[in-house]
C-alpha cells in the first residue's frame, strides 16, 4: 500500500527561495539536539526527513556548507545565498536531505515530533520545560 503524498509549499526568510515539498500525510519530524545543530544555529533544530525527489526547489539560489559528522560522514548544510536561512541538510550517514520545518508556509501539519541527540546534548534549561520529551 502506497502512503498518501500531499503537497506543500514553503520559503526563506527573504523570499528568494520557494519550493514546493510532497509529504507523508504524517511528515516524520525531528526535533534534533546534537552539539552539531547547537554550533550551527545555536539550539535544537526541527527538521522533516524527506523522500527521493520530494522538493521541486531552484538549488541555484542555494548556498552549501560542508562539513563532516560525528559519524565522519559528510553532512552539507543547504542555505539561502541571500537571507542565509538554511533550507535543507543532507546527511551522507543515512543518505537523506531532511528540510528545516519553519519554512513551511504551513506549519499546522506537523503534530508528532521524536527528539533525537536529546540525553546527551540537550540544554539543561529543556528538563524543566517539559519532563514528557523523550530521547
């Protein structure tokens, strides 16, 4: 049985980058806590693991940072060239590009989230807002 696809349609801060994204009806999304996500954007990140060829976007318009993982794989951070929102990670551990959840241009799709990094890396501060988050 096929998973039903929907789409949705997003952007930068700036505008310059739209895409549109074909989604699980249920998107797998992550709230991500490593020290990597804490260094490049200072604090968890929430992103939404992707399909093959889910996003229609203009790479041109994108920006790429490449560095390596705690897996010593690459991970390339894909970001506006203008605004310098990140846009998409592509994680050569897992063969993924997960999209970075705050640029859909609708956000009310996004109900379940799994923490991961979350015992190791989180900040002190997230034990006394919500006790309930699992790692």
């Amino acid at each position: 049985m096929d998973k039903k696809m929907i789409n949705h349609t997003g952007g930068c801060f700036c505008g310059q980058v739209k895409f549109t994204v074909k989604l699980d009806e249920v998107p797998r999304v992550f709230n991500c806590h490593c020290n990597d996500c804490m260094k490049k954007m200072g604090g968890m990140i929430t992103i939404i693991d992707l399909r093959e060829g889910a996003i229609d976007i203009d790479k041109s318009k994108l920006g790429i940072y490449e560095h390596l993982g705690g897996s010593g794989k690459k991970i390339q951070k894909h970001y506006c060239k203008n605004c310098t929102a990140p846009v998409l990670t592509y994680v050569a551990k897992w063969n993924k590009f997960y999209l970075y959840a705050g640029l859909l241009n609708d956000i009310s799709i996004l109900k379940n989230v799994n923490n991961i990094h979350y015992k190791d890396s989180h900040f002190p501060f997230m034990e006394n807002f919500d006790s309930t988050i699992k790692s």
